[in-house]
C-alpha cells in the first residue's frame, strides 16, 4: 500500500469489514473491525492478507499495535491536555510521534520529536454516520498500515472516554 492519500471508515457498529480507498477511489486494503465489546482492528492489504493490528488489552488504556506476526511495534497512549487533544505514540526503535488537534477541531497533526509534520489526517464524515477518515502520509518510517491502526486507535480512545464520561454522568 504506497498511497500517500487514503480514506477509510469505522462501522456504526465498530464490527466487521471496510474498505481502504485511495484518492483515486481504488480499493487499496481492508479495516477488519473485530467487534463492538473489543475495539480490535486489523489492517489487511488489497489481497487480504494481515499487515497490522491494533487493540486495547486487557485493563489497559493504552493501545498497541502488532505486525502480522504478532509482535508488538508500537503503542498509543492518550495525553492529558485541557485545551487540545494530545496523544503520543511511540514506533518501537523508530521514534516518538506527537498527535495533536485544536480541542474542537477534526484535524489531527502527527509530529516527530523534531516537530516536522510526517502525517496528518481528518475525520470527514457527517453528523450520526460513522466516522470516516482521511490520511496524509509524508513520511517513510511509519508506514500507511500502521498510521491506520494508529488513527483507529485515537478513535477508539476517543470513544472510551465517550463512554466513561456518559455513564458517570447517568445520575443517580
């Protein structure tokens, strides 16, 4: 997959497969979404074949990523900040990558340590249809598999909190 430009989308109900497309609206890849309870992704390539997962694991906020062996690259973590959303991701024996976006902002910026702008993306879907996503990859150390994990990761983040702050708001 060397698009540069993709698009790709959660399910409403975060299970079963999407297509990755290109600016050219081929079909580059697969997101296999692997259920509603567990938040799992799997990045397949246009034959179908495993390039990367991601997933929360057990009682853990953080979200890792693993190759098509099963061995984890890298891991995703979710940094406190009252104004903008920050979120920090470090690619095992490549660096650490800074995301960052305006509090009410759809656009998200991945920097390395040096602050130079190796990625972004945006979500660009509409009111009460799942979320959809566009990806600029500038770079050649993180590769398109693997920010899309990374992107389906802050939004599986982003859902969590959702619903932690939603039941603790329930009332009494």
């Amino acid at each position: 997959m060397e698009h540069k430009l993709l698009y790709f989308k959660d399910n409403f109900f975060s299970s079963g497969k999407t297509e990755i497309f290109n600016s050219s609206k081929e079909v580059v890849g697969r997101l296999d979404l692997k259920s509603a309870f567990s938040s799992g992704v799997d990045v397949l390539d246009e034959n179908g074949s495993l390039v990367v997962s991601g997933k929360f694991t057990f009682f853990s906020n953080k979200w890792r990523i693993y190759d098509a062996n099963e061995q984890e690259i890298g891991v995703l973590k979710d940094k406190i900040s009252l104004f903008s959303k920050k979120y920090e991701y470090e690619a095992y024996g490549r660096g650490v990558f800074h995301i960052k976006s305006e509090a009410f902002s759809r656009e998200y910026d991945i920097l390395d340590d040096q602050s130079n702008l190796i990625a972004k993306f945006e979500k660009v879907s509409g009111f009460f249809a799942s979320p959809a996503f566009q990806l600029s990859n500038f770079n050649e150390i993180v590769p398109n598999e693997e920010l899309i994990a990374v992107v389906m990761g802050v939004n599986a983040i982003q859902k969590r909190r959702q619903s932690a702050a939603g039941n603790s708001s329930g009332g009494s």
